[in-house]
C-alpha cells in the first residue's frame, strides 16, 4: 500500500491522493500524476479583476496570514468548506505593503486583504462577486476552531457516482 497524502484547492491545489508508487487518483476518479497540480486556467490579473469592478469594503481585525498557509489543517478544511477558492500573495501591490488575494475557479469573485505595513491588528478588506470570499474563508476558520481545531487526519471524504462529501471524525457530520 502505497503512502497518502491529501490535499485541497485552498492548499495544495486540487484535491488528490498521492503515492510513493507514483500511482494517483484525482478525486474525480481519474489516473493523475503524484506531484500536485498546479492551477493554470484562471489567472487573477487575467481573468478575474477587471475595469469598473466597485468592490464593497470593511476592515477586519483578523490577520491574512491567519488564514493562509500558517497552518496546514486549517488550509485543508477551507479548501473543503470553501470550493473553488485559492489565495496568492502580492509583495508588490499598489497601496499596500502585502496584499492576500483570494479568488474563485470561476472567475467571478475575488477579495483583497492589505497589510499596510504599519498596523498589525486592522486590514483592509475589499470584496466584488457574488461571493464574499473573505466572509466564507473568516467562517470556515471560525468552524474550525469551533471543531476544535482538528488535524487532516480526523476528515473523511465520501465518493458516490453522483457526489463527493466532506465530513468530519465520521460520515454522517459532513462540512457544509
């Protein structure tokens, strides 16, 4: 038996099972490739910001690298509590000194949380899309500390032809 590893967008990706075999299966079912994937078909200065977008603004007091890459078992639980997210950071962006990115596959969402590089306890959030990413990502971290803060190794995940189901220390406490 091969060694397992997962993952999930917000994290890694896409979400796959890894072997020392070199032998791996996407989630869809499909044969995959042991290194994880990189996503290629949405780029954010590309596809998702554009012209006349009006984003709706707030502050907030939690950190963006609160929620990003500082700990792996929150990042697996984002990914699958909100689908289709992923993050990337910007040292360069205009007005602020680190801005965390967060946007959707589709290419309809998107949110920004600047570091000004003076207060460490107030952000700057910015929002456009029908979803309201920074608000999913805030409240998936909430339930997960809410679970109390549960390791990769206490999810599950449920395949059947027709769905795929997150669930949490047993089947029938799946992750909304």
């Amino acid at each position: 038996m091969g060694h397992r590893t997962h993952a999930t967008d917000w994290g890694r990706k896409g979400l796959r099972r890894r072997c020392r075999d070199s032998s791996a299966i996407e989630a869809d079912g499909s044969p995959g490739k042991c290194a994880p994937r990189q996503r290629t078909d949405v780029e954010l200065h590309r596809d998702v910001l554009r012209p006349g977008q009006t984003p709706r603004t707030s502050t907030t007091s939690l950190s963006p690298w609160a929620v990003a890459g500082a700990e792996p078992a929150l990042d697996f639980h984002i990914g699958l509590t909100v689908p289709g997210a992923w993050y990337s950071w910007d040292t360069e962006a205009d007005g602020a000194h680190t801005r965390l990115w967060l946007a959707d596959d589709a290419a309809t969402s998107w949110a920004s949380v600047d570091y000004d590089g003076l207060r460490s306890r107030t952000f700057h959030v910015a929002q456009h899309g029908p979803r309201r990413l920074w608000d999913e990502v805030t409240a998936a971290r909430r339930q997960w500390l809410r679970a109390g803060r549960p390791t990769i190794d206490r999810y599950g995940l449920t395949v059947t032809p027709d769905t795929r189901t997150a669930w949490l220390d047993r089947p029938d406490n799946t992750l909304a």
